[in-house]
C-alpha cells in the first residue's frame, strides 16, 4: 500500500520514467544515473510485491500491473495537487476589517483618483474584507493610527509621530482666495500685496499651526477652522481671507463666488501621505491595501515588507 512520503517519491520516478519511454531517456529528467533508477524501481516492486516493468535488451514495456499503478499514480498526483491548490486558496483567502481614514474634500482632488483604482483592485483581489472608511481631520486621523483604530491614514500630515511610517503619494497645490464680496474680488493682482492683505482678517488652519499664515507675519488668525468646508464657507461670507486647494475652489471660482489671489506669489504645496504604525508586524490585509496603493501612486520601490 502506498501511504508515505517516500512511496509518492518512487511512484513519482516510476511516472516519470513511463513518461519518458524508458531508464536511460529518463535520466536527464531524474538526474540520476541508470543504477540508481534501477535500485528505486526495485524498491517500488518491492513494497508492492509485484513487477511494474520487464527492461532488457528487448526495451521497456510495463507489465499489466505496472500499468494499473501507473494510471492510479497519475490520479494521486492530480489529487494532490487540487488538495494544495485548494490549501493555497485557504491560506491566502483574506477576511476582516480594514480600516482606512482620509482627510475632508479630497474627492475633487485629480491626485486621489488613482485612489479609487486601488480600491476597486483591492476589492477584487479580497472580496470577503469588509472596508471601513471615516473621515476626519489631520491630527485627528494620527490619533486614530497610533491607537490602531484605524490601520492606514492618508492626508497630509502637520507633523510626524515617532513610529509611523509615512508613504508620499502626490502633491496637492493650495491657492489664496478671497470671496465675490471682499474688498479686494474687484481690485487687480497688482495692487494686492502682502501689506495690503494684512489689513483683513485672515483664516488659519488648526492642523497647520500657523505656517499658512506665516509668511503674514501675523500675531495670530482672525478666525480658525479644522477643515476645508469651514475655510470655505468662511471666504464665501467675504469677511474672511485664506487658502484652499485649488481643486476644491475651482467650483466656487467658476461660479463667480470666488477669485484667486496673487497666483505665482501665494501658493503652498502640501504632500500627501499614506501613513501606519511601522512598530507593529503589519496583517495581511493591510499589506496588500498599501502594496495597492504604492503601486497606483508610482513608489513601487517602497512595498511593505
């Protein structure tokens, strides 16, 4: 009876020789000499207690039995290898919950939509992963990764934490607006300058800590907001002065709600990020989430190890 490893190892060199026609066309499939192929033979009709094949000088033929254990041999082996496919398929079938945080109105933003790409193929890569996506501000999301609450946060970043790694996936570009109501929607670019904005109430952005309004040298804003939605709401009322991303303004520029201020003088580029806890051994659904993301963003040189 053919029950262990070392039983499949002389059915699987008595396969290959009927395959091959023969000892001696067998032997640079095996990589054996003749006498041992002999000897493994040997053993196989030894432990079956039967011949499997006359050799000779009148050539290699199988015998009737030889025959019944080379056809049951190929139906083992195919056997087996459905059971490790199969296996393989368990053992790389990927369940649970991701969760993933991004920053407020980003979804106008050209650069995120290689975003949605990376979702799609990592849907149909693990199909029985339940996503989780929340929203929140900057410092909020960091909170959350180094909690583990959420496993991979993408924004850009006012600051870095010790232990979290963080991945560059493009540039979003920040632009000076001031509302259809302002003071200065009707005067031209050049009559604007720095002296001149400073005479109006500012906003700031609490995640950037001041560097938007830096360049103001002003003791503090006029006004603070968390997210893009309050800074814009805020210009609209025309009291107020203050970046936004240019993509997210666009709306209200083409409307006539809104102007850009000073284009060349006034602009502030900020990185977003994909961001974990690199102190901790990263899961396999994480994994293959940023392996997904960096490939879609162009840094295939940083694939999680």
């Amino acid at each position: 009876m053919i029950t262990e490893q070392a039983d499949l190892k002389l059915l699987r060199i008595f396969a290959t020789i009927v395959e091959a026609g023969g000892f001696a066309a067998a032997q640079s499939d095996l990589n054996l000499s003749l006498s041992t192929i002999s000897s493994y033979v040997t053993a196989l009709e030894t432990r079956l207690g039967f011949t499997l094949c006359k050799r000779g000088r009148s050539g290699f033929a199988l015998t009737a039995e030889g025959q019944v254990v080379f056809d049951e041999a190929h139906r083992i082996f195919k056997s087996i290898a459905q059971y490790e496919t199969k296996m393989r398929a368990l053992r790389d079938k990927l369940s649970g919950t991701l969760t993933i945080g991004l920053t407020d109105n980003t979804i106008t933003d050209p650069g995120t939509r290689r975003f949605e790409k990376t979702i799609a193929r990592f849907i149909e890569r693990a199909p029985d992963v339940t996503l989780n996506v929340e929203t929140l501000p900057p410092n909020d999301l960091l909170r959350e990764v180094v909690t583990d609450n959420i496993q991979i946060g993408i924004c850009s970043f006012p600051k870095t934490v010790l232990g979290l790694r963080y991945i560059p996936l493009y540039t979003e570009i920040h632009r000076f607006y001031c509302g259809s109501a302002h003071p200065l929607f009707a005067r031209p670019d050049p009559e604007i300058d720095i002296d001149e904005i400073r005479r109006y109430r500012l906003i700031g952005r609490k995640p950037w800590l001041g560097r938007d309004l830096k360049e103001f040298a002003i003791a503090r804003p006029h006004a603070t907001v968390s997210d893009m939605e309050a800074e814009a709401r805020l210009i609209l009322s025309g009291a107020y002065l203050g970046y936004l991303p240019e993509h997210y303004a666009r709306q209200f520029v083409d409307d006539g709600r809104m102007r850009m201020i000073q284009r060349d003088q006034f602009t502030v580029k900020v990185t977003f990020q994909a961001c974990f806890d690199d102190s901790k051994q990263t899961d396999p659904i994480t994994k293959l989430f940023l392996d997904m993301l960096i490939d879609d963003f162009g840094h295939a040189g940083d694939e999680i190890r």
